[in-house]
C-alpha cells in the first residue's frame, strides 16, 4: 500500500472512466483541460470534508506517450489536479470501452438486446482493465479512506478490492438503467457482474425501480434475499439504495447573469421571433428515442395543419461513441428523417426542424432551454436525464412544458411534466398539442412545483447523502456483531438483573415466547376457504401444530414469577392485535403493545393509540391482497386496525418466495405517494402506517416509567426498531440467525426462557 502525503483528513478515492481532466498531446507539448461535467461538480462539494483523490483514464493511450511524457503527466495530474491516471492501450479503449462497455453492457442495461454483442474476449478485457483500476486504487489506499467507484465500467471492481481489503468502506453508484431479471438473465458473466457488485457496502441507484430489478436479480441468480434492501451476503451487510442524482441548479437559475448567455439569447430570437419554440438535447445515441421522436413530430404536423409555419423545433444531438457501428447507423437514419420532413413541410421562409450536430456551450445551452416553450425529452430509456431538470431550472421566472418520457429515471421526480410512452407516436404528438395549448397558470404552476423540488435535490445533496449513507454503515460495520449466548453470559446477566431497581422487560410473542403457530388466532381469513386449507394440513402433519398459550404451563410458570416482583414491568410487544392480546393477557398486570406499536395499553386501562392513524388506505390496497390470496393457495389475509397482513407460510414453497415479491414490487408501486411502509416478516408481508414502529411505543412507555434495567428479546424484523430505539446499556436480544442491531443473540423461544428462568431461580 502507497500512501499520498500531506493528507490531514478522510481520503476518498472516487473511480471513474475518465479523469475530470482530460489530457492531449500537441505540437507545443501537453495541455490539460478541465471538465465541468455533473459528477466531477457533484464531487467538488465533498472536497470541505474530504481531501479527495480521482482514479480515471485521463484520455490519452499509452502508446501516445513514451515513458518520460506519462511520467510527467502522472506528476501534474497528481500535484495539481489530484488525480491518478491509469494508462490504457488502445486495444484496451477499443475491447473495454468501446466493446464490453458500449457495445454489451450499454445496450443490454438500456433493454436492447438486438444491439447486444456477446463476445468473451471483450470480456476479458474488461476483467483485465477493471484489474488495472484495482492496482491503481491499492496503490492510493490507506486504511480507513472511503472509496467510491462509478458507474458500469466496473461492476467487477468492488469485489476484487474486497478481496485485497475486507475492511475497505466501498460505494457504488450506477448511471445509468439496472434492468429487469428477464433482460438481464441475458447475459452470459451475469453471476460474476452481480458478486463484483456486492463487494461494495453501499449500492447506489438512481430510482427506487432500478433497486427493485437489482434485488430481483440478485435473489434469482444468487439465491440471496434482502431484508429492508439490506443483502446479507458472506458475513457481510450490502445496504441497497436510491440516490437520484440532480443538477447544479444554482448555476443553471442563474445564468442570466452572463453576459455571453445574454448574447446568445439576442441572436436566438432575433432568428425565432414569432414562432413557438420546441427543443430537444440528446447525445446521439439510439436510447434516447430521436428517430420515433421525429416520427412523432411528423404525425403532428400531419394531424394538425394549424401549427404550419408557427412551430420551429431545435434538435441538439452530440455525436458519441462513433466508433461503434450501431452509433454510425443512427446518424444517417437521423439525417435522412430530418431531411425528408424538411423536405416535405418547409417553405422559404420557414424550416420546421432546425438540426445541430455538435457541441454547444453552456450559455449556448442555457439560451436555448430559456427561448423553448417546450421541452421534448423522450429517451426510449435513460437511467437519469439531467436535460429535463436543466430545463426546469432556467425556467426559474418563467412558463415553460416538460414533455417526459415515462421510461426516463426522472420522471418518478418530476409528476408534473407531461408524461408519455416514447414509442406512441400518438401520445407525444397529443403531448404536443396539449402543451402548445395549455393556459400560462397552469404552466407556470407545474414549472413551480418542479423548480422547488429540484432545488431540494441537487447534484451537491445526492453525493453529500451517498457519502453520508456510506459513513453511517462504517458505524454499524465496526459494531461487534451479535453472538450467541453461552451460561456464562446467562449468569452474569442474572446477577446484575437481581441487583437492579425498576426493570422493564420488553417481550416479543411469536417466535420468541413460544415456537410460531401455522394458524394464529384472531385472524380475519378471506375466503373461509382458508380454515379448511389449515385443517387439512392439520390432518396431514404437514406442519407440526402447536399448543395453545393457556396450555402451556412453562411459560405460565414463568410469566407469573416475574410478574410477583414488583420491581418488574413486564412488556408484551407483539404484531398481534390487541383483542388477541387482551384475550391472553388483559388480567395480568403487563403492558401490552400490539400491532406493532399502533395500541399501547397500561395494566388494567384502557388501549390508546400513541399517534392518531388513518386507515383509509386499505380500502385501496385490500382488492390487491384479495387477487394474491386467489392466485395462492394456501396464503390467507390478516386485517388489523392499522395494517393489513399477507400469510404465506403454508404456500408451497416453489412459488411463496417469488409471489411474495411480485406482491411486494406491486404495492412498492401503488403507495409511492402514501405514508406507508411495507415490512417482510417470517413468511409475512405487511403494509402499515410510516408512524407506527415498535422502537416510538417502547420509548413512550420508559419515558413514564424510568428504568434502570431494560432487556428486550425479539426475533422479527420489527424488533429492530426496537432495539435501536433503546438507549445505551439495554440488553438486546435477536432469537435466531437473521442480520440485528440486538447485542446478542439466541437460537430459538426455548433459550429465551432459559433466561427469564435464570432471573428469578437461586
């Protein structure tokens, strides 16, 4: 390990295809010039709290230079700019760059597979090249720097710094789509490319879908599950995220301020002045929709003569990647398109399509989103699309529409754009016409809304909060993690539970104080169809079946020798509603938390809810529940006060894992919007009010009551709240094997009692 000195806080080291500093090699020596590109802006702002040190190709090949010109590039770069490069041949640009990554992954990941090229020695190039990355960033790395790696160019690299630094902190953010099991099932190193990726500790996305296809992935081909979008995966935690990436969006609003801006903007209406102006920014490239685009402007100026000599629309396209033949095909369809409505619609005075193909400059730029009345961005699909918010940002004092492409990342953030399926000619040209005519207010109040959300959310917050994330998991990371219990612990737990005043015991019920009943009482099942199913299983032995509570004299036993002591308040804190626990509880002198916290009922009073909770909402997701229960069998549906429950423990199971998360993906979909939370439980999936956790009742009932011994034992995943809700000192205890905030752990309900026992035995 090398280190680079004068560091005096945290280093991060960001990966990344190409430096924020590109190099070239003239007749008058070697010149460097900085790019203004959204990551490297986005990056500047962690420079306060991190010295930061940039990994990347610096766009010049190794066989440009001999070994005195890379030498000295190594040195300016690293002095000056902070930046390490890494030398690349030019059959590594063409095999790495240009093949695996643009020629395979772009295509596939953007979901098309017709343009896919699966070839193993661009394979091996990129495994090759995403070494070379690694022996930089060892290079670099000092214990207890952060690394952050970039986007698809190296899926592999986590893991292969993983496996040379175990207790490296590793963020990854993907640019662009994660697609969708059946697409990316496609690819034949897809298992190799889903391990790289979980080498990282923190997996970054732009939209809560692409987490959700990610997650998918992973438990199809992997096999591993996630709790929460946390991957348990050999002994280590992968947190899964959504970051959506933003823009400078002061820059933007501001631009006004230059004057070159205020020079283009003179000479673009001096050119437009009349007509109502229609614009679209793309980088050439056949994802981002401009060929069906242009179908579509032609079906509008077919169906609506009207805008005839009114309309002007301004295409921007950046030629890209042109060494790649799919790239080539895509100009020459794009110029024949342009040509031949041209052709048939312009008159001497007027030219509908005004096409540019090239590079233009920010004020340029900004000119232009500030004189559109209309933005057209329909990528066929994006992982992003930083345009649409550029665009809303220059409108900072103005009307505008945004056309957006359903298929883009941005279109979960920005509601108030006009949103349309990219391959409808029909919808975008409506899409057209409906902006064309829409009232200045409504205008203006769209563009409103969407500027005050983008303000919220710019490039500075979404690598501050990625960073952020990253640092919260060092913590839990470096926390010891949960060990089983042995006597020795039992009994020193024991001592110091008989020497403390004033305890609270806190006592989850199913799976912790007995074994999980196949058919809890007090449910509502729907169809009745459902007891029959149970009954059946019954008479089969399938499921081994358990007791009822008020035969089971152990744990009687033991409830009601802690309940003696008047030291003790005994807490029960269960998911179960509250008649159930009335029913088995209510005579005894307990607290009782039910529903997870959403009823709190001291001894002998009555129940209160702790937050006042709406439950309208299950009028919306309770038909939904219904069409999983009929489409499977052997599932049943719990309806609490605040909550509605999915069964699934009797569901064969070849089809309850898969039809759990078809379930889940659909209900993440439907309560975007709502203030609900969805909770996967053992063979449950729940959804319930954001408000309700277990953590929020257990602090309301120590505020009240004080304490000076404080133990809660839980299995399920909403014990979690509760354990980190707790403050230092309370004894935590997870009862089985899954990943816990809990300071121990215990195998099953039967060493929970063991140690309830030990409390108050000699």
């Amino acid at each position: 390990m090398n280190l680079l000195l004068g560091a005096t806080m945290s280093k991060l080291i960001l990966v990344a295809n190409r430096l924020p500093v590109t190099v070239e090699k003239t007749e008058n020596g070697l010149i460097y010039k900085q790019s203004v590109g959204g990551l490297a802006t986005g990056m500047s702002s962690l420079s306060a709290k991190f010295d930061c040190y940039w990994i990347g190709f610096p766009g010049i090949t190794s066989e440009s230079v001999n070994e005195k010109e890379m030498k000295e590039i190594t040195q300016v770069l690293k002095t000056k700019y902070q930046c390490i490069p890494v030398f690349l041949s030019n059959t590594d640009v063409s095999e790495y760059y240009e093949g695996f990554s643009n020629e395979t992954l772009w295509p596939l990941f953007h979901y098309f597979p017709n343009y896919t090229k699966f070839n193993s020695l661009h394979w091996d190039t990129y495994h090759k090249v995403n070494l070379l990355f690694l022996k930089n960033v060892q290079d670099t790395y000092m214990t207890g720097d952060y690394v952050w790696i970039q986007d698809y160019h190296f899926l592999l690299l986590p893991m292969m710094l993983r496996n040379v630094e175990p207790n490296a902190m590793i963020g990854f953010f993907l640019h662009i789509p994660f697609p969708t099991y059946e697409v990316f099932r496609l690819l034949p190193w897809r298992k190799a490319i889903l391990e790289g990726l979980l080498g990282a500790d923190l997996i970054g996305f732009h939209t809560s879908s692409y987490v959700r296809h990610f997650l998918d992935n992973v438990h199809h081909l992997l096999g591993y599950e996630d709790v929460f979008d946390v991957i348990r995966f050999s002994e280590r935690k992968v947190k899964v995220s959504a970051f959506p990436m933003g823009i400078d969006y002061r820059k933007f609003e501001s631009v006004s301020k230059i004057p070159e801006f205020k020079s283009y903007l003179k000479e673009l209406k001096k050119n437009t002045d009349g007509y109502k102006i229609i614009l679209s920014v793309d980088r050439l490239d056949y994802s981002k929709g401009i060929t069906e685009r242009l179908e579509s402007f032609q079906v509008f100026l077919e169906k609506h003569a009207e805008f005839l000599k009114k309309v002007i629309w301004i295409i921007v396209a950046v030629p890209s990647r042109t060494n790649v033949t799919a790239y080539g095909d895509l100009h020459s369809k794009v110029n024949e398109l342009v040509g031949k409505i041209n052709g048939r619609y312009e008159t001497v005075g007027w030219t509908p399509i005004h096409y540019l193909t090239r590079s233009i400059d920010f004020p340029e730029l900004c000119a232009l989103y500030y004189l559109a009345d209309v933005a057209l961005v329909t990528p066929l699909r994006d992982g992003m699309n930083l345009v649409a918010k550029e665009y809303v940002a220059v409108k900072h004092d103005l009307d505008g529409v945004l056309i957006l492409s359903e298929m883009a990342g941005v279109s979960e953030e920005l509601g108030e754009a006009l949103t349309v399926n990219p391959h409808s000619n029909d919808e975008i040209s409506s899409a057209i016409i409906t902006a064309l005519k829409m009232p200045v207010n409504e205008k203006k109040q769209r563009m409103r809304i969407m500027r005050e959300r983008l303000l919220n959310k710019d490039v500075f917050k979404w690598a501050g909060n990625f960073m952020e994330d990253l640092q919260n998991l060092e913590t839990t990371k470096n926390k010891p993690s949960a060990r089983f219990i042995d006597m020795k612990w039992i009994k020193e737990i024991s001592a110091y539970y008989k020497k403390s005043k004033n305890r609270v015991i806190f006592l989850d019920y199913d799976g912790t104080l007995v074994p999980f009943k196949k058919k809890p009482q007090g449910l509502t099942f729907v169809p009745k169809a459902s007891d029959f199913i149970f009954d059946l299983v019954k008479k089969l032995n399938v499921f081994e079946v358990i007791k009822d509570f008020s035969d089971d004299i152990e744990l009687n036993d033991i409830l009601l020798q802690l309940e003696r002591d008047n030291e003790n308040k005994l807490v029960i804190i269960s998911g179960r509603n509250r008649r159930f626990l009335e029913e088995k509880f209510g005579k005894r002198k307990f607290f009782l938390i039910a529903e997870h916290g959403a009823w709190i009922r001291k001894p002998g009073a009555q129940w209160e809810k702790p937050i006042d909770l709406d439950s309208r909402w299950k009028e919306h997701l309770r038909p939904l529940f219904q069409l999983y229960l009929d489409r499977t069998p052997g599932s049943y549906i719990e309806e609490k006060d605040f909550s509605l429950v999915w069964h699934y423990r009797m569901v064969h199971p070849s089809i309850a894992e898969s039809r759990m998360r078809e379930l889940k993906r659909t209900i993440l979909n439907t309560i975007s919007n709502m203030s609900l939370k969805v909770l996967e439980g053992n063979k449950v999936l729940e959804v319930k009010n954001v408000e309700i956790d277990k953590g929020r009742a257990a602090k309301k009932i120590l505020a009240e009551t004080g304490s000076s011994f404080i133990i809660a034992i839980g299995d399920d995943m909403t014990d979690e709240d509760l354990f980190e809700a707790l403050p230092e000192g309370a004894i935590t205890i997870k009862v089985g094997n899954e990943p816990t905030y809990a300071g121990s752990r215990v195998h099953d309900y039967t060493e929970v009692r063991k140690i309830l026992s030990a409390f108050y035995q000699n």
